[in-house]
C-alpha cells in the first residue's frame, strides 16, 4: 500500500454509523454520517442491511471519486452477527436490545459455557450475541442448519464488499460467549452445538481480504482493496497502543463506557457486575468493566446537549442531589432501577447530576478493575467538557484525553496501515489538569455509600452471601 492512498473506515454503531476517509498522514479529509434503520421482520427487531449497504456503497463511490481511496476497511459494534447461507444473508440481523421469552430465555441459557471458561458475564437481551443465535435456532433449528458461516457485524461487511467470509479474534472474544480466551480457541458452546464448522478461518483485523469494484463517473473502474473489519472498543484500545501506550487503562466512551486494564487479573473480574475479558487484536485477555454510560448520560440528562457550567455542578453538589444506578441495562448494578435522590433538579442542574453520576461509575468501574497506572480517556464524552477534568479530580493518576475523539476508526485505519508497516499517526494526547470542584469528594463519598448500599440488596449479591454463609 503506498502511504498516499486514503483509506474509508466505516465505523458503524446502533445508533449512529459513520463514514470517515483517511488520508496516509493521518489526517481525516472526510467525514460522513447516517443513522441505521431498524424494522420489524417477524416478530423481532432487524436491521434494514440494504439501505444501509446502499448509503455504504454510494460513500464510498464518492469517496473514491473526491479523495483517490483505494482502501476500505471497518469497525463495529458489539453484540451482532449475521448468519450467511448460499452466499447471501440467510436471516435478517438482529437488534441486540431484545430479550428472548421466557420460556426460550430458561432453555437456552442452560447451555452457556461458565465463566470460568470465556469471560463472558450472563448478560441480558443480546449483549452476549451467542445467546441469541441460540435464540434463532430454537425459533426455527432449520435456520442454523442451512447456515454455512456465522459471521461478526464486521466480518459481515467485509463479505458484503469482497465476498470473503472470515472470523476475526477481538469481536468473537467480545463477551459473545463464543470464545474461550486462555484457551484461545472456541468455547464449548460451539462445540456443543456443532457450529465450529459455521466458523470460517481466521483473519487478523486490517488483514486484505479482496477487492470491491468501484465505477467511476468517467465510466472507468477502480478496485478497492477490502481489509477485514474490528471489533470498535478493541479498535481504539489498538491506536493508542501504536501511539506508543504501554501500561494504561483506556476508556472507550460512545453508547457504552467500556475501560480496559490488562494490568488488571482475570481472577478479580466479577461476573455480577458486568466485568469480562476482552480480547485484543492480537489475541491477549484484557480484563474489562462496562457500562451503558452514554446511554445513562442521555436518559438522565434529558436529553441535554449543551454545555454544562462548574457553577451547576457545585449548585447540585450543595443542594445533595444525586443519580443513582442504572438507567439502561447491564453495569455493575445490573438489578437496580435508575432514580434521582434529593431535592428535584431540572434543566442544565439535572444535566449536572447526570454527568456527575456517569464520572462517578467511571470512577467506581476504574476501582472495581483495578486501576493505577495511566488513564486515556476516548470518544465522545471526551467532548463533555467537565467529564474528564473531573475524573482527573478524583484519582490519583495521570488522565489522558485525545484530540481524536474517534479512536475506533482510526484504530481500524492502522490496522490497515500495520499491513504496510506504517504508522502515520501521530500522539496528541493531551494531559488533563483536575478540576477545581468544591465538595466534590464528600459528593463523592456519599453517592458510594448509596450505591454501595443498592449493591448490597441486589438478588445477585445476597445469593452469593448465602452461599459463602
């Protein structure tokens, strides 16, 4: 690959997908978004794959036309797959926010390796995505039997453009319950379900998988080399190592707040609190906390999208109000129901107790996976103007945050630009002085003692002191 050729990184969420283009310095020269359409297809949620295929192909078009890409490679979310039978999509791809009845729920969940064995905590709906191919094949067994590949959502879009089904480590070792990390290798779930033959070979992620032929609007043609895609939280966790991190603890912040720390030991990871093993590009274990901390922002905030001001903070840390978890599912209280406590708040002071909430379980979560070496902070609430400088207060560690809020897509274009032995991109980090926030540590204090108090009723928690009593 020569360095002048821009790569399109399609970096795709629920919510949001994106379209970034790369040029070989490093510097992004486009940028395009849309929202994924989610239907109904038979009593569940699906998404509309050829409408958002259709926008793909047409950026991309343009993007070869503006720009001279001559490469194309991805980045996506957790918790989905696509089941491809005789070369096309054999089942429409699921939402992961469903849960499977009841009855299907008692059944298939009986069939969950432990996690001892993937790292994979017994999460809800679709958050552990081979729970829900179980889900598909006890709908209708005939579905996984005219399977030939089970693919992971960027596995899936690498296929689409260069008709090459691949498997790639850092999304099946995604909670999935799919991957068993020490092992390396399948967990006894595929086996036990006779899927390792829908598994295809491996791929790393960046890896040239094929090509995708482009028309130009001079009715010549080019052919765009597709590289195979990435899991997005793993993507980030990459860039910044190639930006020279060694021993730190990354917080992928989107939709989910996702921290990693592989100084942090697989035996301190607790199942009940949303604590699991990654696993990187590379193949390691990384030990990993999550929670739906942009989600929660949003929902407790009201939607606020403004700034937010120290005066408001301190406001609501004076009057005692507080955000109490959780609003949306899974995190380290995964039977707890969102709330508000203290006097009622609305406005920009509600959008202060809720972002004082989400640095709060950052805080907690950065505890929780023992952390004490680095901090980057990624993605965007890194764009929260308080969020950093405020979790910078509250530990005694150095907290980085990056100019480029997108790790994941950049991480995935130094994949492909590690195939070429390149390393275009250069670290701009920027060191985060604490803030200055009075009464933020007795805030701080209190709120654990409330949380800590919710953790100790939760039906998980008793369960396991009735046992240990």
């Amino acid at each position: 690959m020569k360095a002048h050729h821009p790569i399109a990184v399609f970096d795709l969420g629920k919510t949001n997908s994106k379209l970034f283009v790369i040029d070989g310095d490093g510097n992004v020269v486009a940028e395009r978004r849309t929202k994924p359409v989610w239907r109904e297809h038979a009593g569940l949620r699906v998404l509309d794959d050829d409408a958002l295929f259709a926008w793909m192909t047409r950026e991309l078009e343009q993007a070869v036309e503006a720009h001279g890409v001559r490469h194309v490679t991805f980045s996506g979310h957790g918790c989905t797959f696509a089941l491809i039978g005789n070369n096309t999509l054999f089942h429409p791809i699921l939402d992961y926010e469903q849960e499977p009845p009841q009855a299907v729920a008692a059944r298939i969940d009986a069939l969950i390796p432990s996690f001892s064995e993937t790292f994979s905590p017994r999460l809800p709906l679709g958050f552990n995505y081979g729970r829900h191919v179980l889900w598909l094949a006890d709908r209708d067994p005939r579905t996984l039997e005219a399977t030939d590949a089970i693919l992971a959502y960027p596995q899936f879009w690498s296929w689409k453009f260069s008709g090459k089904a691949v498997s790639e480590v850092s999304y099946l070792g995604c909670h999935s319950h799919l991957w068993a990390p020490i092992a390396d290798d399948f967990s006894s779930l595929v086996d036990g379900q006779g899927w390792r033959s829908k598994m295809p070979e491996f791929a790393a992620a960046g890896a040239l998988l094929g090509t995708h032929r482009v028309a130009l609007g001079n009715g010549d043609a080019v052919d765009v080399s597709v590289h195979n895609g990435v899991h997005d939280s793993n993507s980030a966790l990459f860039y910044y190592r190639s930006l020279g991190f060694d021993d730190f603890t990354l917080i992928s912040t989107g939709t989910w707040v996702i921290i990693f720390n592989q100084a942090c030991p697989l035996d301190a990871l607790d199942r009940d609190r949303d604590m699991l093993a990654n696993v990187t590009v590379d193949h390691a274990p990384a030990a990993t906390i999550r929670f739906m901390g942009g989600r929660e922002y949003d929902v407790a905030s009201d939607g606020w999208t403004k700034s937010i001001s120290v005066a408001a903070i301190e406001a609501v840390i004076t009057k005692g109000s507080f955000a109490l978890p959780s609003f949306a599912a899974a995190g380290p209280f995964p039977d707890a129901e969102g709330r508000f406590a203290g006097p009622s708040v609305s406005g920009e002071e509600r959008a202060a107790v809720a972002l004082l909430y989400v640095t709060l379980m950052t805080d907690l979560s950065l505890d929780l996976i023992r952390s004490e070496n680095e901090i980057v902070i990624d993605g965007g609430l890194v764009k929260t103007d308080q969020y950093a400088p405020m979790l910078a207060a509250l530990r005694n560690q150095t907290v980085f945050t990056s100019a480029n809020p997108e790790g994941s897509a950049f991480g995935a274009a130094a994949l492909v630009f590690r195939q070429a032995g390149l390393r275009p991109f250069k670290n701009v980090s920027e060191k985060i002085r604490p803030a200055e926030i009075k009464g933020l540590e007795d805030y701080r204090r209190e709120w654990r003692r409330r949380v800590e108090e919710i953790h100790s009723r939760s039906p998980n928690t008793i369960l396991v002191k009735e046992m240990r009593e």
